[in-house]
C-alpha cells in the first residue's frame, strides 16, 4: 500500500532538497492510518483499551468523578483525541453512565481524520449520538473533557543533532529508501548537548495542547492524556511497528506506525504558559492501582472460570507492571484553573 505517499515525499523532497522529520511523520500517518483497522491483535500494534475493559472503565470512573467536581454540568462536550477503534469511549461510557446525569450531559465529540477508523468507531459506539472532527478547531464551546490515549505519540516530531553545533535531522533519498541529513540551525535548542546528542520537539502536539489548555481556561474542564513518555531526558525516540514488531522508520511510509515518545515536561510547560492546571505525569501503573484497578479487575473475575480469570489478571498486570506498559506509560491531566484536585493525583506527587 501507499506508493503514492512515497511518490508526494520523493517528489517534495526533489522539489525541496530534504524535508523535516514532522513533514515526512505527518504523510507517512495520515497514509497509514487511512489504510483502516491498524490497532489489536490482528493489526500492528495493541493499545491499553484493547488490553482490558478495566483500562476504559477506570478512565470512565474518571470522567465522572471529575464531571460532578466540574458542578456536574447539564450539557458538556465528551472529547476523544484520536479514538482508534473506538473501544475506549465504549467502556468509558459503560462505566461513567453509572453515575447519574452524566450520560444526557455528554455530547461525545471524536477527532479522527482516518474515515476508515471513523467507520470502525461508529460500529463499536452504536446507538449513541457522535460528532466527528477532523481536530480540535470545529469542536464547540462549553465546558470540556478530553481523553486522549496514544495520541499525542502520533504527531510528528521534529530531530535536532549536535556535532559541534546544532542541525535539523532531515530526510533526503537514499536510493529506494530515505536516509537523514544534517542541515545546521541557528536555532537555541533548550538542552545542553555533547556530539551526536539529539533533542526532539513537535510543533504540532504544541498547538494541540494550546489549543487544548486554551478551551478548557476559557470554557472550563480537564483532560487525561495518556501515553509512551518521559519527563525528563531526551535523545532519539522515533520508533516504527509492523505486526507487533519493530522495523526501520524511514523505509515505505504509510505501512508502519511511526510514533515517538511524548516529552511531558513540554506539554506540562505549554498547558502552564496558556494558563492550565497541570497534574502529574504519574506512571501509568500508579495512577490505575489508585483508581482501584485490582479491585475492579477482582470483580470482573468472579465467577468466571479460571481461564477467563487468568485472562482478566495477565491483562491488567500488563497495564500495570513496570516490565510491562505500567512504567513507560505516563499519564497527565490538565484542568481549569480553579480544580485543585483531581482523581488519581495527589498535590504531593513529584512535580
Ligand atoms: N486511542 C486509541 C488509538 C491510538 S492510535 C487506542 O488507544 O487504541 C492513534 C489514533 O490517533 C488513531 O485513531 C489515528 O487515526 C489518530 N490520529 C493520528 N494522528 C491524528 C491527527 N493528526 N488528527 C486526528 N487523529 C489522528
């Protein structure tokens, strides 16, 4: 698949000399995901909801508690970032409709550009009403929350090198494949660098999480965000999959899943300037067992048998295990200003 995307790079980059790494990471996804039903066992990678029910349910608990310390709105916008499959939205209103009022409040919103993942979730979320979008912009005012799972990995990224200066990583053919070249940059990078260090940063999750932190200042709310990251660091990050399994990131854009890990402490910093609480990043692990992960998945288990069972454990305690997705993974909340806490954090947890 996807000839033509390699075609548009080659030809921009023949017109151009190279291109950036976020130029190449945004046509090399939007193919990608346009291609369909990429996530699960059955595609290239698994994500936390295709894992296990607990993960939507306890993000739903979430939603609800922080809708009611919101002042339970009568009417607010339920957004997804980049839903995928749909699965997560599914089991989070499962859960969050527990509470009462939450379910006519929601007006659910998703954000999804592929139209063959938007096909998907409209077959997993049936007999809802759902609004899609193609970002942030078209979504409409009023008091907001956002979830956002293993999104904000798939925005393009851009690469800075050291030598004895600093360069933008670009990418330039490289017979039938591409390969990066070093254009030297005047630009200050916030890092402070020894030869072949590589600073990473990405224009685009920056304008998402202003727009973002900017909607929920003016119109009131909070978002989880959740994914691959770290908070301190950096270095090259840029990871491809195929079939669960690693392959090279610059070869045939559009068949593999290029994503890289999320710099929290740059979110963290964008979300404050444009006025933001910020709560967090825990790891993943953490913020689900103080949910009550065990207990849910304690209940979710009884009475089955003990394979059903046994499946239900081994898929939580690979949500939570810090071998498995419970370390690496991160999760962030920002909020209106004025919302001093938020379920699963503590004021107390290392900034
Ligand atoms: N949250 C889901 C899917 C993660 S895969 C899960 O946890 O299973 C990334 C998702 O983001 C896909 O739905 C993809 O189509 C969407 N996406 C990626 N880049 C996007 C962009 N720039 N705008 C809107 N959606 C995007």
């Amino acid at each position: 698949m996807s000839p033509s995307v390699e075609a548009a790079l080659r030809a921009r980059i023949d017109a151009e000399g190279s291109i950036g790494l976020d130029v190449f990471m945004e046509a090399a996804n939007t193919a990608y995901y346009a291609t369909g039903d990429v996530i699960g066992a059955s595609g290239d990678f698994i994500t936390a909801p295709e894992i296990s029910q607990c993960f939507g349910e306890l993000v739903g608990l979430w939603a609800a508690v922080t809708w009611q310390s919101l002042g339970a709105p009568a009417s607010f916008n339920l957004v997804e970032l980049g839903p995928g499959r749909g699965t997560l939205m599914a089991d989070v209103l499962r859960a969050a409709v527990l509470m009462p009022g939450f379910g006519a409040a929601a007006q659910v919103h998703l954000v999804e550009r592929s139209s063959s993942l938007r096909h998907r979730q409209r077959r997993t979320l049936t007999g809802r009403e759902i609004r899609w979008h193609d970002s942030l912009a078209s979504l409409p005012a009023g008091p907001t929350l956002f979830l956002a799972n293993e999104f904000l990995d798939a925005l393009p990224i851009r690469q800075w090198e050291f030598t004895d200066r600093w360069n933008e990583r670009r990418i330039a053919p490289d017979g039938d494949a591409f390969r990066f070249v070093l254009a030297p940059t005047d630009r200050r990078m916030p890092a402070s660098a020894t030869a072949g260090s590589i600073y990473e940063d990405s224009p685009a999750i920056d304008a998402v999480i202003n727009e973002l932190a900017a909607r929920l200042v003016r119109d009131g709310g909070a978002a989880l965000l959740i994914d691959y990251g770290y908070a301190q660091g950096h270095g090259d990050t840029l990871q491809a999959v195929r079939r669960h399994a690693p392959v090279e990131a610059l070869a045939a854009p559009g068949t593999r899943d290029l994503t890289a890990h999320v710099n929290f402490a740059a979110v963290a910093a964008t979300a404050r300037a444009a006025g933001a609480g910020v709560f967090g990043p825990l790891e993943q692990g953490t913020w689900l067992r103080r949910l009550g992960i065990d207990l849910r998945a304690e209940k979710l288990a009884q009475g089955k048998s003990a394979q059903v069972r046994e499946s239900i454990l081994a898929g939580v305690q690979r949500l939570t295990d810090a071998r498995a997705m419970g370390s690496l993974f991160k999760v962030m909340a920002l909020a209106q200003p004025s919302l001093g806490a938020l379920e699963g954090f503590d004021p107390k947890d290392p900034a």
